[in-house]
C-alpha cells in the first residue's frame, strides 16, 4: 500500500523540532541502513549541536510500512539522542530535467529547510556511501562551526582519469577569473553557513523564474567569493562516481557549462579585478592521485576530434578566431602519438566559447554541444601526455590552470570589446 | 464608290483616333505613374539603405545565423537585397496605379485579383521564412549530435534533414500560392520519399559499425591491458 508523504506532515515536523544548529541534507541515493551508519558518526560530533538529517524522498510517495518504520524509528531516536533528528524530506524538483538541475533542486530545498530551522550551517551530501563516510560529513561541518567558514568544498582523491570536466576547465576557469584555487567548485559535497545560503537563498528570490533553477550549483562558489565569504576546502577521500544517464558529452557540456557561462555573466565586474589566484585554507591530509593501470585507447577520441574539425569547422569559425583554427587544423593532422592540445590554446578556445556564450553568437545549446570534439581532443591529449610518464596527473592541471591565469588579460580585452575582433 | 471607300477610311480613321486620344490621358497617366513611383522608390531605397546600414543589419544577420542571405544578395549585402525590394515593391505599385487610370474597368479587375492574391504571397512568405529557420537550426543541431557521435556521414545526415525540412516549406509555400497544386504534391511526396530513403540508408550504414562493435563487445572479454573506458567527467 502506498502513501502520501504528506508535505503538511512533514512540515509540521519541522516546526515542531524547532531549531537546529546543524543541517545535514542527504540528496544521494543511499538506504536506510547507510543513513543509520552515518548518523551514528555525526552522533560523535563535538561540542554535541542539534543536528537534523533531512532524508531525500525520491517520490512524494512511499511504501506504508516505511513511513510507518521511519515514524517508529525517528519517534525511538528522538528518544535516544535529542540532539539528532532524521526528517525525510520530500524534494520539490519543478522542472529539472538533468541531473545538475536536479542537484541544483536539491541544494536550494536544503537551503530552504535550514532557514526554517535557523540552523548555523548546513551540509549536502551528494556522493554514495562508498566514498562518504560519517567522518568526511564532520570534515565539511567542522570549518563551518569551529572556523567560522563560509564555504567549505571537498577536495577529492582522484583518480587520473576521474573528473576531467572539472580538471579542464571548471576548475582552471574558476581559479583563473576568482582567483582561488578551490579544486572542486562545484561539489557536489558542500557545506555552506548560514549567511551564505540565506544570500543564496535571497538571490535565487531575486531572479527570473525559471532561469534560477538552472544556475543554483554554478554559483555557490562564485556567489562566495564573490562576496567575500571565508572560504576553504577539506581533503577527503575518493568519490565513486555514480553511474549518470548521460546521453552523451555533448550533453554534459551544455548542462554543466551553460549555467557556468551564464554566472560568468552576471559576476563580469567581480572577476575583471582579480589578478592571479591564491590558494584556499585547507583541512586534512592532501590525499595522493590514485593512477589508473593499463594503456589508454585515445583513438577514438582523436577521431572525434577530427571529424568535428572537418564538419564543424563552419560553426567554430563564427566563434574562434582564424589563428586558433589554423591550430586545430594542424593538431588534426598529428598522428594520435604525438597528439598534443597545448594548454594556452586550450585556454583561448573556452576563453572565447565563453564569450560567443554571452553574445549569443549562435544558439548557446548548439553551441556548448560543438565545443565537445574540442574537449575530446584535450582529453586526448591530457591521456597521451600521461601515458608517456613525462609528467603527472597534478602537474598537467596545475600547467592548465597556469595557462588559464595567464590568457586572462585576452579574455578581459575580448569580453570588454568584442567588436574589435569578429570573425 | 471611291466616294463610299472614302467615307469609310475616314470613319475608320476618325474611329482609331478619338480611341487613340480617348486612351493618351490614360497612358500619360500610366507614364507619369511610373515616373513618379520610381522616384519615390529611389528616395525610400536609399533612406531604407541608410537606417539599415547606421543599424548595421549585414553584421547582426550574420550574428543571427542568416550568413547565407549574403549569398543571395546583390554585392553580398542584404541591407542592399531589402532597399531595392522595397524599390521594386513601390514601382509595382506605381505601374499597378498607372494601369488603373489607362482602362479602369479591365485593369481594375486585374488589379483587384493582384490584391486577392497578395494574402496568399504574404502568407507563402513566411512559411518560407519559418521553414527556413527550422530547417537550419535543425540540421545544425543533427550535424553536431551526428559528429559527437562520431557519425562520419554526419554532413549528409544533417544536409538530408535541413534539405527535408526545404522541401516540405517549399511545397506548403507552393500550395499556398496554389501553383500546380497537383503536380507540386506528386513531385514533393516523390522527392520526401526519396530523401528520408536516402537519410535511412545513411543512419543504417552508419550503425553497422556500431551493431558489429557492440555485438563484437559482448562475445569478447575485456582484456586487463586495455581500458576501454575509464573517463569519468565530472
């Protein structure tokens, strides 16, 4: 028998705990048995705050005998330790479609249940139990309390071929235009106080219907450091990546970049000052990349990559300049062993997808969709440079984000005078 | 007899002229119709010419994906293409105006069915436009699904789909002109036949590859030397 997860019930709890110091969001899909396991760690936390897990409902409805077990549960530890509550809590998704939307969902209905219950910080837990432990939630919630942060990401152990999106470009494109080296700026494990989610909170108010819920995950980080919020980052272990209903990677560009592109927009007159970058105060032991063993197949990718420089050369022409076409015709030409994006390069074209991004030059979906040969061929490039052993994992986005930082006075002349260069 | 010969020739001649002078109002009319329409198509051309070009319309056209309009137009300027539109629509207008005054009652049922008729062009217009954008923005948006797809005949696919789109705006154009109604109808069913035919093709020899790679994943374990795909994006 199935019954409504009544959203009136659910609120009703939450007035009737009241407040809390803490918030914990758990937005991944783990089991009940997971949640006991991490509830217990957060039971150990020092100083003893009143936390509230709030547990995702995947739909408003559930099976009987779990809400039933649940209200037992809640009713038996509430009991035990009042100092904890586990809540379910009922997601509102509106129209997210893709996953980053229905993150973005996910963190803003945390957001909106820790301003009811005035917690002082709050913690989202997007990642599966394999990687999170109770200990990496106390990691993220431990700066927030004791340091007085504002923004703490988790910094993940990688491995060599995990989070490339992230290494290529979200990562060397934040650095570069904020100026701080926060590794994973987008998450998705945040812990975020109450003065930052309250402004998360009144900015997604003051936006237009609907565009807002697209760019929740993209803006955390550039809102924080935007506004001078205390930021920091916390070392934790690896994080299994989940498997994801991609279509392809053209689609993961358009939905990951095009809220990236689009803040970069709103936050134009914050990163036009910022000159370099510094790193950010970080917590726990800097974990080692983790290699992966075996030879890599870049053939395919280089494959893709040339076949977009032969077809869709009509659509980068309207975007890059013709020095940079003449590049990618000649990497186009290398043999897949000498298959090398340099990293400037590499800059100036999201540099200037950025910036056909923002003038609309073409439709801004077809146009983050015909980015992915390019970031095929970095990613080839990136694989083949490893393989070779001449350098390391840490090296070449460390060389990456250099690249970045150094190409900025390009894309502040471009984006401040985009007519004097068309092509 | 000669008398009677005579008689009749200036009849005939008195005849031909009071028509002649009876129709030379009207023609000068026509004549000074046509002058002044043209005088007046010259001076909006070059003020439509002007606003166009301080509005800098051939460099926001192309912006707006329309850089093949250039093709089409006089000099490769489309603010060029509308200025003498506008010109030629207003010497129309004017000859129209100047047929009216040489015979009122032939040129007024002819101007009238020109006037009829002009919803139907205005209306063809536009689904021609209309039809037009949807047949780029959706064969752009083929190209770059069928390249990152690695889809080698990906210039095909998305030439057939924007070409298919073509041919339906053009036949629905057609038929709002109601130009060989019948024929037009044949020849379009024959023609969207033979391109969705085409486009089939192209997408069944493009998936052979994959069919066979992914049956020949299946039968054959994955060797540990090789990883085959160990990226992980975000």
């Amino acid at each position: 028998m199935e019954v409504d997860l009544d959203r009136e019930k659910v609120q009703e709890k939450i007035e009737q705990t009241g407040k809390a110091d803490l918030v914990v969001g758990i937005v991944a899909d783990i089991d009940q048995s997971g949640i006991e396991i991490l509830v217990e760690g957060l039971r150990d936390f020092p100083g003893a705050p009143h936390i509230v897990v709030l547990q995702k409902g995947n739909s408003t409805k559930q099976s009987a005998t779990t809400a039933e077990g649940n209200d037992q549960d809640a009713a038996e530890d509430a009991a035990k330790d009042a100092s904890l509550a586990v809540l379910p809590w009922p997601l509102e998704l509106g129209a997210a479609e893709t996953p980053v939307e229905i993150i973005s969902e996910a963190y803003r209905s945390v957001f909106a249940a820790s301003d009811k219950l005035e917690a002082r910080a709050c913690c989202i837990v997007a990642s599966t139990l394999e990687s999170v432990t109770s200990q990496w939630i106390c990691q993220l919630l431990r700066p927030l309390l004791q340091e007085d942060f504002d923004f703490v990401a988790a910094h993940y152990a990688r491995r060599t071929f995990e989070g490339l999106l992230n290494n290529s470009i979200i990562y060397p494109l934040t650095r570069c235009l904020y100026g701080k080296r926060i590794y994973n700026p987008m998450g998705p494990d945040l812990g975020i106080s109450r003065r930052l989610y309250q402004k998360l909170l009144a900015t997604n108010g003051n936006s237009r219907p609907g565009n807002s819920r697209v760019h929740a995950l993209a803006s955390f980080a550039p809102t924080a450091l935007c506004g001078n919020f205390k930021v920091g980052q916390v070392h934790v272990g690896a994080r299994v990546d989940t498997p994801t209903d991609w279509m392809n990677v053209g689609s993961l560009m358009s939905s990951v970049l095009g809220p990236l592109f689009v803040d970069m927009e709103v936050n134009a007159s914050c990163w036009q000052r910022t000159r370099g970058s510094i790193p950010v105060p970080e917590f726990g032991s800097p974990l080692p990349v983790l290699h992966e063993t075996g030879r890599v197949d870049i053939g395919r990718m280089v494959e893709t990559f040339r076949l977009g420089n032969r077809d869709l050369r009509e659509i980068w022409g309207m975007v890059l300049p013709p020095a940079t076409l003449f590049e990618l015709s000649k990497l186009a030409r290398l043999a897949p062993e000498q298959f090398r994006l340099p990293e400037d390069l590499w800059a100036r074209i999201i540099f200037d997808f950025a910036l056909a991004h923002r003038l609309r030059t073409i439709n801004r979906d077809h146009l983050l969709r015909s980015l992915a040969p390019l970031y095929m061929a970095w990613v080839a490039s990136y694989a083949r440079e490893l393989d070779a052993g001449a350098t390391s994992a840490e090296q070449m986005i460390d060389r990456v984000a250099l690249a970045f930082e150094a190409g900025k006075p390009y894309f502040i002349s471009r984006w401040r005078w985009p007519d004097r260069f068309n092509p | 007899m000669w008398y009677q010969a005579k008689v009749a020739l200036d009849e005939s001649a008195t005849k031909f002229l009071t028509g002649l002078a009876r129709l030379l109002p009207g023609v000068v009319a026509l004549v000074a119709a046509l002058l002044i329409s043209i005088l007046v198509a010259w001076i909006l051309a070059k003020i439509v010419r002007r606003m166009l070009s301080g509005f800098h319309f051939d460099d926001k056209l192309t912006r707006w994906g329309f850089a093949s309009l250039a093709d089409w137009s006089p000099l490769n300027s489309p603010t060029r293409l509308v200025s003498r539109t506008v010109a030629a629509l207003v010497i129309i207008a004017g000859v129209l105006i100047g047929l009216a005054a040489v015979d009122v009652e032939s040129t007024t049922l002819l101007v009238r069915s020109i006037f009829a008729y002009i919803p139907n062009v205005l209306g063809a217009i536009l689904v021609l436009f209309i039809g037009t954008v949807v047949a780029r923005f959706l064969g752009r948006s083929v190209l770059i699904g069928a390249v990152n797809m690695n889809f080698q005949y990906a210039r095909l696919l998305s030439a057939g789909v924007k070409w298919l789109v073509i041919v339906l705006t053009v036949a629905m154009a057609l038929e709002h002109l109601r130009i060989g109604p019948g024929i037009v109808q044949l020849a379009f069913g024959i023609l969207f036949g033979g391109i969705v035919l085409a486009l089939a093709l192209s997408v069944g020899l493009n998936s052979k590859e994959l069919v066979t790679k992914s049956l020949d994943r299946e039968t054959r374990p994955n060797t540990s030397e090789t990883i085959e795909e160990p990226f992980h994006h975000l």
